[in-house]
C-alpha cells in the first residue's frame, strides 16, 4: 500500500511548482496494486476505510484457499536405543 494523493503524474521541479503550486490534499488515500503473472489491477482506497478493505480481501482470499490442506502431524514416538 502507497499513500497516495490522486495525481496521476510526475511531481513537478520546484522552479516549476512555484508557478503553479499544487492544490492542498484534503484527505490520503491509499493506492493498492497486485500482480499475477502479467495480469495487473490496483484499486484507491480512502484512508478511514483501509481497515475494512483489508478485513474484506483477507476474508476473500481465506474463502477461495480451499484447495490448501493442513500438514497431518507425525506422531513422535519414543526412540529406543539399540542393546549392544
């Protein structure tokens, strides 16, 4: 997750942002971006609600983990040494 203020281009050189000055961000959001192979999506979320994106998307992927088993525990037994 980045913060991210909305703009979609490179920040400008401060001898040309004296000229134009930016407009004062009221409210960060936060850009979020994933990866699949060559697939790509991101999303902008506000910043009040990162906590219920991030609840929403780990009760989607632990919905679609279905195919993940849990590890069968070995039994530990008790080692014997060998009589000599």
């Amino acid at each position: 997750m980045k913060r991210y203020d909305g703009r979609t281009k490179p920040k400008p050189r401060p001898s040309k942002l004296a000229a134009n000055p930016l407009p004062p961000v009221s409210e960060y959001k936060c850009l979020i971006r994933a990866q699949l192979g060559n697939k790509k999506l991101s999303t902008v979320v506000n910043a009040k609600d990162v906590n219920k994106f991030q609840l929403a998307y780990a009760n989607l992927l632990k919905g679609n983990m279905d195919g993940l088993k849990k590890k069968d525990k070995k039994k530990v037994g008790t080692s014997t040494k060998a009589t000599q």
